[in-house]
C-alpha cells in the first residue's frame, strides 16, 4: 500500500510539473512581440470554403448564413457543402441557401476525413486555396479578408476558433478550455518560433500545399494527425489571430462526454502513429519544430494538470511532503495564469468569470474522461455531438 501510495504520489507531482511548466511557458510567450500575422506579398486569392456536414440540418443553416454575409468578393470565392452519408435534409437545406452541394454515400468510409479527402479531389483548379469550415459553427464576416491578408501558397493557417458560452456550467468550461487551446496555445507557439498547430475547423490549406503534403488523414484527430504530416515535411501552420470561427458548444454534459471522449481518442492515437516519426526527426535532423509538436501531444492536457495538481495537494498534507504542496501550488498557479490570460486575450464575458466557482467539479469529471478514453475505445465513424434541441454533431 505505501508503494502505490508513492507511485500515484509521484506520478502526480509528474503530470503537474510538465503540465504546470507547459502551460506558463505558452502563457509567457503570448506577452512577446511580433505574433501578428505576417502580409502576404501574393496576389488576392480565390478560395473555396469546404462545410463537411454528416446530419447538420439543425446547425448547418447558421453556419451558411455566416457565410453568406463573408466581406470578401463574390467572384473570388465559392462555398461547397459536402453532405455526407446524411439521413435527414443536410442537403436540400444547404440547396436552399444557394451553395454547391455535394452528395457522397460511402458507408464504409463515413469520417470527416474521408469527406474532406474526397471533396478535395473535386475543388475546381481556378481555386487556389481550401477553407475548412465545420458545420456547427458561425464565421467572423472578415474571416477570408484576414487569411488573404497572411496568405502563403505553401503554408496552412488557422483562424481563432472560440465556443460560445452559454448560461450553464458544462458551456462555459467548454469556452474556458477552447480559449486555452486555441488562442492561447497557437499564439504562444507561434510567439516562440514553433508551428502553431491545426484546430479542426477555421482551417486554410494552400492548393500547393496540398499537392505537396496530400491530405490522407481518416482518425478521430484527423487535424492533429495532419499537423504531423506538415511539420515531417518542413512546413508551418500559421496562427491568423484576427480570423474568427466561432463554435457552438455541447449545452449537455452527455454530450460534452461524447465530444470529450472522442477528442482523447484521437490525441491518443495520433501519438501512437506520429511519436516515433517525430521524435526520429527531432534527432537526425536535429529539428526543435518536430520535438515541440511531440511534447504537443503527450503534455497533459488542462484538466489532468489540475487534477493532478491537486493530488499533489492532498496527498502532500496526508503524507506530509514539502514536495508535493510546493508542486501542486505551482501547479494550479500555472494553470490560473494560464487560464486567465487566455481569458483576457479573448476579451471573456463577466459571466465566465463567475462561472470560474464550479471548475473544480468540471475538472474533475474532465480528468474521468481522459482516464476512460485510455481504458476503452470509441467510435471510428462519424460520432454526432448532442446539442440542445436534439441536435448532433
């Protein structure tokens, strides 16, 4: 019993130092200077903006809508849906709304990264670079004026992607965690000289890119996985702060279970394919950008760092060790400055603030997931998020 009690003790103090350490390093970094999108010297480019949609009738009108109102010339874009293995009118809505739509029926290949490779074969070449855009999300009507402006024909870039937050605690922690993830976190390694890595969604990827990194991603992080690809290859994501997606966020916690769960699945896969190859680049080619996106991938994620920094806590005053307290302290002080800041980088509503008094209880059940997802597997299809209405993702 004393030497499990030593091993969970410092396995804690582990997962809260790196995390801790991980989190302030990126929140630093965010204060230095020149992270603003660097202008493109090319030409104002066409782009066509990719809404996989699988069952979106519910959301896909709000996304579309957003669309519509882009400040960008109409002739020098187009938007493509790809309504993919739907059962219910995802196409006839985004028919209604006057985009190209793109019917796929491919059961045995039902993922968002199956319908993006395949939609990607089908872009018209007077196109010269794809936009990803999920379909339950809305746009920042400067969204394209922005990626022009930072446009690089062999470099991907990734808007600010935010969720809304709504009046209940699960929304909320949602927001929280995405300010963390992705406005905190590519700025800061960006700030430091690294790829800032992709978001899922808000997504600009070159026509040049493409032919010269294809796109052959399929898992539940299809994202993170070619994120991977690029850096192997010796490309760049550029973070483009002042390109807004904005998310809508699970209003329930099944949902937000389901959604969690998936996310953990997909990280811990896409370190089993990528940390060899990564580390091995790192070293023979002596590469710090390969090295970072690894420690990308296993550094704890938020929750975990919380949760086992208040391990280190309690176990510190059962056991009655200096190193624990000291660790667990530095631990969650990490964290709140990280979260804070990433708060105020956003511009967070009040009500975030105040919502702030529950976390410990979401931490607590987020860190359940991640265990979890480590002990079971999850669905390798296209898994719907519940949202309120019914409503899946």
């Amino acid at each position: 019993m004393v030497t499990l009690a030593r091993a969970v003790q410092l396995g804690s103090q582990l997962l809260a130092g790196i995390g801790g350490a991980y989190f302030s390093l990126l929140a630093a970094a965010t204060f230095l200077k020149g992270h603003s999108a660097v202008r493109s010297t090319t030409p104002m480019p066409r782009f066509a903006v990719i809404v996989p949609a699988h069952n979106e009738e519910h959301t896909l009108p709000d996304t579309l809508t957003s669309l519509g109102q882009l400040a960008y010339p109409a002739d020098w874009f187009e938007v493509f849906v790809v309504a993919d293995n739907c059962q219910d009118s995802t196409a006839e809505v985004a028919r209604r709304h006057r985009c190209t739509v793109w019917e796929r029926v491919e059961p045995e290949r039902r993922a968002k990264g199956y319908a993006l490779d395949w939609a990607f074969e089908q872009i018209p070449k007077q196109y010269d670079a794809v936009v990803i855009i999920d379909a339950d999300t809305k746009v920042a009507p400067t969204l394209l004026i922005n990626f022009a402006r930072a446009y690089d024909p062999f470099t991907a870039l990734q808007a600010s992607l935010l969720q809304a937050a709504s009046s209940n605690v699960s929304s909320v922690a949602s927001y929280v965690a995405s300010a963390v993830q992705n406005c905190l976190k590519p700025l800061g390694r960006q700030n430091l000289g690294f790829s800032a890595g992709l978001g899922g969604t808000g997504i600009c990827i070159p026509r040049g890119l493409l032919e010269e990194v294809p796109w052959r991603r399929f898992g539940l992080a299809e994202d993170v996985e070619y994120h991977a690809d690029l850096v192997l290859a010796g490309r760049r994501v550029r973070f483009v702060p002042e390109a807004r997606v904005q998310a809508t966020a699970p209003h329930t916690f099944g949902g937000l279970r389901s959604q969690r769960l998936r996310w953990e699945r997909g990280r811990i896969d896409a370190i089993r394919r990528f940390a060899g190859p990564l580390l091995a680049r790192s070293l023979s080619e002596r590469e710090a950008a390969a090295l970072e996106v690894f420690v990308s991938m296993v550094a704890p994620p938020l929750s975990l760092t919380a949760s086992s920094s208040v391990g280190c806590l309690t176990l510190g005053i059962m056991r009655r060790s200096a190193t624990g307290l000291i660790v667990g302290t530095l631990g969650l002080t990490a964290l709140a400055f990280a979260a804070f800041r990433a708060l105020w980088i956003v511009r967070a509503p009040a009500k975030v603030y105040a919502y702030s008094l529950f976390f410990p209880m979401f931490v607590t059940w987020r860190t359940y997931l991640s265990v979890k997802s480590l002990l079971q597997g999850v669905s390798k299809g296209w898994v719907r998020t519940e949202r309120s209405g019914g409503e899946r993702d």
